[in-house]
C-alpha cells in the first residue's frame, strides 16, 4: 500500500512538472501583451501597469478581423476537399480488386515524405500561370493537394474495418457507387473522418510558407500572416507588445477549439492508430 | 470489371489533385533546375547538370544538410526517448492523467511560427527569459544564439518539446494494444518491472516505433517555420535547414533554376533516408 501511495505522489509531482513546463511560454507571451511599448523589464514578473490598450489596437488597427475570416474562407474550403476526395478515394483503391489500385497506395505513401518547399519553384511558377496567386480559393486548392496524403492514408487503413457486406447489401438493392458510399459506407467513417478534419483543420490554420509567398495582397492576409507583419517594424522600431497581443488572439481561439474536442483529437488517434 | 473501373473513378478527384498540385510541381521543377534562370524574366539559359555540379561545391548546401540532419535525427530521438516515457508514464491509472495528456498535446495547437516568436523571447542575450531565470541565481547571462550550431540545438530542442505529443499519442495506442494477460503472465513468474519493459513492452511496441520514427522524421526534415521565426536562418546562415536555403535562394539571392535543383536534391535525400528505415523497422514487428 505505501509503495503505491508513494508511486502516487510522484505522478502528482510528474503532473505539476509537466503543466508548468507548458504553461510558462504562455504566461511569457500573455506578460508581453499588457505591458507597454517602452517597458523593456522583466519577462517573468507582471508589469505594474497591466496595460490593455494593444488588445484594443490589436482588434481595431491590425486587419485582424479580415485575416480571421480569410483563414476561415480558406480552412473550410481546404477541409471540405480533403476529407471528401481522400475518403472517396480511399473507398474506391480499397474496393477495386486491380494492381492499378496498389501501386497507387505505394506512390501515395512516397508523395507524403516528399517537403512542399522542395518543390517551392515549381509550385510557385505553376501557381503563377495558372492566376491562383492572391487568391485564397488557390491556396485551398493547394493546402488540400498537400493534405490529401496523409488523410488517404488514415481512411485507407480505416476502410479495411469496414465490412464488404454493407457493399454488396446495398449493390444487391441496385445502389450505385456514390450512392452505397455517401449513403452506406461514410457514415461508417464518423469517427476518424471527425479525427481528420481537426488534425486537417488545425495544421491549414496554422499554414505559414504557402500563404505568405502565395498572398502578398494584405486584403488577402490570413491570420498567421496578420499576425507576422505584426512583428514588422515602422520606423525602425517594432512594436513588440502589439505583436504579442495579435498572437494571444490568434492562439485563444485554437485552443477553445482544441479544449472542446480534444477528446476526438486524443482518443480519436489513440483508437485511430491502435486499429 | 465494370465495378471496378467504377471504383477507381472515385479515387479520380484525389489523384487530379495529387498529379496538378504535386506530380506537375515536381516535373515542373526538375524542368528548371537545369536553367539558370532568376524566377521572373523571360531569360533563361540551359546549363543541363550545372546546377546540380554546383550543389555539390557550395559549402552552404552541406552545412544546411547537416543542419537538416540534426533537426530530423535530433527531434526523433528526443520526441520518440520522451514520447515512450511520457506514454508509459500517462498509460498509469491516477486521477486526472486525461488532463495531463491534454496539457501534453497542447503545444502542438499553436502554429510553429508563433512558437518560434515565444521562442525566441527566451533566448534573447537581453532580457531574455532563460538569462533572467540564470540571473536569479546569480549566474552571468549567455549569448544563446552565439553560433549556427547554437541555434540549431535550440530549435530542435523546442521542436522536440512542442511536438512530443504525436509521440506519446502513437505510443498510447501502441501500449493499449498489449492485451493485458501478457503482462499478467509475466507479474506471475516474478518478472521485474524492467524485464517485462525490455522483453515484453518494448518488442510489442515495434509497429507504434516505425510509426512515430517516420512520422517524427518526416516533420523533422521538413522544418522550416520554426526556424524561420527564432532565428532567420542565422547567425550568419548558420541554422539554415534544406527547406529553408531553397526559399532563400528563390525569393532571396533569385537563383530559381539552383533552388529547383536543390529541391530535387532535398527530395531525394529524404527518400534515401526515410525508405530503408521504414523498411528495417518493418522487418522487426512482431506478430502476436
């Protein structure tokens, strides 16, 4: 009994430890955000002014409000694609008795180790040609492109749980192909298509490269973006606090988002993986 | 076989994606890495392999490889050694490890590039917050970013801490995967806690290692927000990764023909390393 009691405190000790290693770089850029342009002290303690006004600035000058929905525009269009085309096609590799089938799900795999600045030239002067630069529907079809890997490979090792018999039930009462899929076989897929939409979500929000050679209107800023000419000095002088604030208000949202679901994210990948 | 040609259509969408916004890139790159061409004129002259024979002397091309190295083979190792005891460590029953794991996973929500912002209020030589927790007790400040090497073990450090929750997730699948009674069976012929970590835990967890390993250096490799954000790829281009040379070179220095053969380069380098490994850890899993 005293072993497991002390085993206990030192879970407790662990937890403590772990909790305040994460909570420090947030209380860190939070202190940054209230103090004022000219307060150069200390990092750790509170300013003794706590100082509100770059949250006011931060919402009324930055074009913050514009690069929310920007990101919003461009995640849901991203989102909408990934899930859609990579579950169809996950259905359908999976389904298909042909080596054509296979060798797919190989180049799949490769395409997904491959960097997307690698191919930056390529990208940037197809993009060019193509008038997709400036545009935030261009950059959904590009986050989807470099999404889609990964998320086929999540619904293609998922698919083998679901049972052929739904298929053939449903060919038998004369369903066609899209209809046994949208009808039959991806509701079966709630879970993980739930799963794959945060982890698809959260990484197209937080996308940085793209967006910033792909959008050099600001009109057509997303948010990440906002918030790193935040960082850009006028005159020579950065106003770092403003920047820090922008940053609070791009993270908060995230992590509501994240607290709220964060059973589908965790346990959705604990089971996801473990199947 | 009507059926299945039926079937493959569905998989029409993804593939057009793929082809358009990757296979086309790709071709399209390995097309103008034999120019010299400076990304926006109409001039372009034909060097054939040049580019890829300077690559080869251009000592800024190795130091990013190396670069790049320590940030894939340095966060995957400190993620999967940290991931596997946070795993072990949170797969414990105590009240409140749901929330732990959370706190754990939560980093990983904030956008690299504003990690590398808060990053870098820690590292700076004043004012810094690791020199003011030094200057508590008593110690001289430290000039953190003093060399390439510097800032490059600090990015991978922060790296490892920020994505250390994709590794203990993958192991937490992998460790509710062992049926219990394999480690009843062992508590029952007295095995230590060690033994039955070594020879039972630890050979079970081989598949969640291949997964974490590849996965781990697959986003190591990659690394380029981060960078960009703590420390501009300096001091004097010294923490440079490959992904950030390349966009250097394009929108910087304007050699677009030298940084498609880079990115060619980089591909390939990725494939050599990634493909045996993955095929050497499949090789160990163990069925059961």
């Amino acid at each position: 009994m005293s072993r497991n009691h002390s085993s206990h405190v030192l879970c407790y000790i662990a937890a403590a430890v772990i909790c305040c290693i994460t909570a420090l770089p947030f209380y860190v850029l939070f202190n940054m955000s209230v103090r004022s342009i000219h307060d150069l002290g200390s990092k750790l303690r509170m300013p003794d002014a706590v100082n509100w006004d770059n949250y006011v600035q931060a919402f009324t000058e930055s074009g913050i409000w514009r690069g929310f929905l920007n990101s919003l525009i461009v995640v849901i269009l991203a989102v909408a694609m990934i899930i859609l085309f990579s579950s169809m096609a996950a259905y359908g590799l999976s389904r298909a008795r042909t080596r054509l089938a296979g060798y797919i799900g190989t180049v799949n795999l490769t395409v997904m180790m491959i960097p997307p600045v690698s191919l930056l030239v390529g990208t940037y002067s197809l993009m060019v040609a193509m008038k997709l630069v400036n545009t935030l529907p261009g950059l959904s079809l590009l986050s989807a492109a470099t999404g889609i890997p990964a998320a086929l490979f999540l619904y293609s090792s998922f698919m083998v749980t679901v049972p052929r018999d739904l298929d053939e039930a449903a060919m038998i009462d004369g369903a066609g192909i899209l209809t046994t899929f949208f009808r039959i076989i991806f509701p079966q897929l709630k879970s993980v298509t739930i799963t794959q939409m945060i982890i698809s979500a959260i990484g197209c929000w937080n996308e940085y490269l793209m967006p910033m050679y792909l959008l050099q209107n600001s009109k057509k800023h997303t948010l990440i973006l906002v918030i790193k000419s935040a960082f850009n000095s006028f005159n020579g002088v950065a106003n770092l606090p403003l920047a820090a604030a922008t940053c609070v208000i791009g993270i908060v949202p995230v992590i509501v988002f994240y607290l709220a679901l964060q059973k589908y994210i965790i346990k959705g990948q604990i089971e996801g993986i473990s199947k | 076989m009507k059926r299945n040609r039926k079937l493959m259509m569905m998989a029409l969408p993804a593939l057009l994606m793929l082809v358009v916004f990757i296979v086309f890139p790709l071709v399209n790159a390995i097309r103008l890495s034999l120019f010299k061409w400076n990304g926006y004129s109409q001039r372009m002259s034909f060097l054939g392999l040049g580019n890829y024979a300077d690559i080869f002397t251009d000592s800024l091309f190795y130091r990013s490889l190396g670069n790049t190295l320590i940030y894939g083979f340095g966060s995957t190792l400190l993620q999967n050694v940290f991931g596997l005891i946070l795993a072990l460590y949170l797969n414990m029953k105590f009240r409140g490890r749901n929330i732990i794991r959370v706190v754990v996973y939560l980093p990983i929500m904030v956008a690299q590039f504003i990690m590398g912002q808060i990053m870098y209020y820690f590292v700076q030589y004043q004012g810094g917050v690791l020199n003011e927790i030094l200057s508590m007790f008593g110690a001289e400040p430290v000039y953190w970013m003093s060399s390439g090497i510097a800032a490059v073990i600090l990015i991978t450090l922060v790296n490892s801490w920020q994505y250390v929750g994709l590794c203990m997730v993958v192991y937490l699948a992998g460790l509710q995967g062992i049926p219990d009674m394999y480690r009843e069976a062992a508590r029952l012929d007295g095995v230590s806690r060690l033994q039955e970590f070594r020879h039972i835990t630890l050979p079970l967890l081989v598949p969640s290692i291949t997964t974490a390993v590849v996965i781990n250096l697959i986003n190591g490799l990659k690394m380029y927000d981060m960078i960009v954000s703590m420390s501009s790829g300096g001091p004097n281009r010294g923490s440079l990764s490959l992904s950030y040379y390349i966009q250097l070179l394009y929108f910087n220095d304007e050699k677009a023909g030298y940084a498609a053969a880079l990115g060619v380069v980089t591909i390939v380098v990725i494939m050599i390393l990634t493909l045996p490994i993955n095929r050497f850890l499949k090789k160990r899993e163990v069925e059961y």
